[in-house]
C-alpha cells in the first residue's frame, strides 16, 4: 500500500545521491515514498538504473525514466500525475539529505489541517527560503502544476512562499532539518550540474520568468484559486 506522502527528486548526474538518500531515510525512519526521476538522455543513466536494481522489493523507492524537461518540467509531470494518489507531495533537490528523526511525519501532522505548505531547515537558507518544501497535493490539482512552468530551476522556492503566504496556510519548522549539500555552502564541489542550473543566463532567465509571473497577473490568479480552495476546505 502506499505511503500518503511522496517525495519527488528529479536527478541528472548524480547516481552517487540514490543510496546517500535511502541512507537517510533509513537513519531518520522514514516511510514515505521516494521518486527518483531520471532523465532518460542522462549520461549516468547505467548507474542509476543499477542503483534501481539494489532497490527492487523496497516498495518506498521508485524510479522514473523520461524525456529531460528540466527540474520544474519533471517536477510538474510527476507531481500531477501523483497528485490523485497521494494526500502530501513534497520535492527535494538530490542534494538535500532528511535528518530529523520521523521528519515525514511532522509534515503529515503540519498538513492534516488542510490546504498548506510547510518546510524545515535546511541549514543554508533556514526560513528565507524553502528549499525544499511539501504540500497538500490538493494544491497541485487546483493550479495543474507543483510550480510555475514558466520556471526551469531557480526562483520555485520564491513562489511557494509566495503562494503559502498569500494563502495564509505556510509552516515553518527550524527544528525539522533537511540539509542542502550545496556548494553555497561548502558541502559540495560544484559540478556540471550547478554549473549549468547557476550560470548567468538561467539566473537571468529564471529571475525573469519569476518576476513575470509575481508582477503580471500569474501569482494573483493562483492565489484567487488557493483562497477559494481554502475557503472551501474551512
């Protein structure tokens, strides 16, 4: 049976990530369901597959293998699709690591409420920024997206702090710890991936995207259907 949480990594690059994450699960006794979604052009794509293999017969681990969409494209595909399934969804960067004994449960518990957003520390950004971040999946299948598609990779987080505020519906956990392994923070080396998603032109294209979407019209429509969704669930 499934788990009533599902988090959703989308990964390139990294195969390394997949058991330092089940690790953590295992050390933090989690039980919700993991996603890896895995580009099918990755050039790693042999490692992850074999990583999949360790994993056969643990019914909280489960891999996805598709067309490159980017972060927010593949995390939008998944979380849709998920979204009829499961009662929480949450992403996670595959640079972040859970630390927080039962840390799944308390998002369960912080979203039993309702419609709402909550997130932990992630020891570089604390509460400025949600990192890594759950909600009820109710909100995807009102907005028909886990973030804007206008996005790539930067500036989702602003948006879901965006959205929990203006739902009035976000929680933050400091003592709920999910750790960014970013090299922002000297707990990584900077690989082609961060390259790629830091350079010059996805900050500018992104920041621009998000500014669009923030000022435009865009935030104000979904905030208008995240309200009435609240209302409704009141």
């Amino acid at each position: 049976m499934a788990d009533d949480l599902l988090v959703i990594i989308p990964t390139r690059g990294r195969p390394q990530a997949v058991p330092a994450l089940v690790q953590a699960w295992d050390n933090t006794g989690a039980t919700a369901d993991l996603l890896f979604a895995v580009d099918n052009d990755d050039p790693e794509l042999a490692k992850y597959k074999a990583e999949a293999a360790k994993l056969k017969g643990d019914s909280r681990f489960r891999f996805v293998y598709g067309k490159r969409l980017r972060l927010c494209g593949t995390l939008n595909q998944q979380a849709v699709k998920a979204a009829k399934r499961y009662r929480f969804l949450a992403f996670m960067g595959d640079d972040h690591r859970p630390r927080t004994a039962a840390w799944d449960e308390r998002i369960r518990i912080c979203l039993s409420g309702g419609p709402g957003i909550v997130y932990g520390n992630d020891l570089l950004m604390g509460e400025r920024m949600p990192t890594a971040v759950a909600m009820t999946s109710d909100i995807v299948q009102t907005l028909g997206y886990f973030s804007p598609p206008a996005l790539v990779h930067l500036c989702l987080d602003l948006c879901w702090l965006d959205w929990g505020r203006g739902m009035g519906r976000i929680t933050y956990l400091d003592d709920m710890v999910i750790e960014h392994l970013h090299p922002a923070a000297e707990k990584a080396e900077v690989d082609q991936g961060y390259e790629e998603c830091n350079s010059p032109e996805q900050v500018s294209a992104d920041s621009a995207a998000y500014y669009d979407y923030r000022d435009n019209g865009g935030l104000d429509t979904d905030l208008a259907k995240l309200r009435k969704l609240v209302e409704e669930a009141s």
